[in-house]
C-alpha cells in the first residue's frame, strides 16, 4: 500500500471536508496549509507573501494528496506556493478539488479544468491525478445554475451523499488500488 498524506488549504470549509474525508478513507495523516497572511484580493491575484513551513516531511511519503479551492478558474497562492515551495520533495501528488465549476463548463474561462492543466505544467509527471467534486453535485439539479446557492452551499456529512459521495468512492477505490 502507498504512503498518502493529505495537505490542504480551505477558506470556507468545503476543502477541508474533502481533506478530512480522504485522509479519513485512507488512513492517513493531514496537514494544513497556511498563508503567512490571509488577504482575499492576494489568492485571487495568485500572489502571496508566502505559506508557514509543513511540519512533516514529505518527501517520506509515496503520495502528497493535495486539495485546496478553486476560485473564478485560478490556482490559489497559498496552493501555488506550496507546490512551487515542495515540488522538489513531492514524490507524486494528486491534486483535489472541491470547487463552484461543473463538469460541463471545467475548460471554460472560470472552470477547473484550466487550473488541472497549469498544476500538472507546474509538477510535470509528479501530478499523476487531478479530481474536482463540484459543489453543485450536492445542490438540487433545478437550482445548480443559482451562483449565490453554489457559492454558499458547504458539504457536510448531511448533504455528501448521492452523485458527490459515488464520485468520491470511486476516486477512492481508484488512488487506493
């Protein structure tokens, strides 16, 4: 079995569930990333004055699971910096994404998608997996195109169920073969 170790970065929360529950299926110890200073306009910018130093060695690990948000299709700072910060410590990474963007609008502007290509330009054959689990899978299907329902939605055990938590196992059974 592989050495995982789930490191994340969440500003509302939703991340940070995600996180807990893939360290949680997979036995594994979880760190969080935090920005020496937290500015909203800096994430969305992509610059920042840097992240606090991960307590663990990571190049111990087979594995660095990372999760964090996306945010109007950007990698954001603290996220950047971590991986340009570690990558010489990362042996592989996967990258996980709890995000607003749908599957159907992931290589738009704003979707995830383009953030997946620019993590993997960064890492190089590291990144060997990138997974996004839209908030709206959690969001009734006739109200999915409400922006201020999906900026507002936060997973929690009540509503990670159905389509989001089949995704999930099947990510799950996928990393963990």
């Amino acid at each position: 079995m592989k050495k995982n170790i789930v490191l994340y970065y969440s500003g509302s929360g939703n991340n940070r569930f995600l996180a807990n529950k893939i360290a949680e299926r997979l036995s594994c110890e979880i760190e969080e990333i935090k920005p020496r200073i937290h500015s909203h306009p800096l994430l969305l910018l992509g610059t920042s004055l840097g992240i606090k130093k991960i307590k663990t060695d990571i190049s111990e690990f087979d594995r660095v699971i990372l999760v964090g948000p996306i945010m109007v299709g950007k990698f954001l700072a603290p996220l950047k910096s971590f991986v340009k910060n570690y990558s010489n410590k990362i042996n592989n990474m996967i990258f996980v994404t709890c995000c607003g963007s749908s599957y159907e609008i992931r290589d738009q502007k704003f979707g995830h998608g383009l953030v997946f290509k620019q993590v993997k330009e960064i890492m190089g054959d590291k990144c060997i997996q990138c997974e996004a689990f839209p908030i709206t899978l959690v969001i009734p299907e006739e109200k999915r195109k409400d922006p201020n329902l999906v900026m507002s939605t936060r997973l929690n055990d009540d509503n990670f169920k159905g389509e989001i938590l089949d995704r999930f196992n099947v990510f799950i059974d996928k990393i963990s073969a």
